[in-house]
C-alpha cells in the first residue's frame, strides 16, 4: 500500500469542492468521499470486508 495522495485530495478539496483549509481538515473521510462522488461500493461491514480491512491498514509498530 502507498498511502494517501495529499495533494490530489487537498486540491480537490480546496480547489475542485472550494473549501477553506480548515473546512477540509474538519471532514471525515466518509464526507470527503460523499463531496468527491465516491460511491460507497463496499456494503456492510462483514467478516469478510473487516479481514481486508486489517490486511489492507495494519497497525504497524503498535503493541
């Protein structure tokens, strides 16, 4: 996994939505996602979807 592209997502907030810096930061990321047009394709949260979750974000370096 590579991370997040900050910078296409503050430009889509800042420029592309007109959001004010703090505006941007205040959002989840479910509502930056619903501004952007990005449908929620996931369905529920199933066993399933959690175990691609954990193996897709592990919590490296913690405990």
């Amino acid at each position: 996994m590579t991370g997040f592209d900050w910078a296409a997502l503050l430009r889509a907030g800042l420029r592309g939505a007109g959001l004010t810096p703090e505006a941007f930061w205040r959002l989840t990321p479910v509502e930056l996602m619903l501004m952007l047009g990005v449908e929620a394709g996931a369905g529920p949260l199933t066993r399933g979807r959690l175990a691609d979750l954990v193996a897709a974000f592990p919590d490296e370096g913690k405990g």
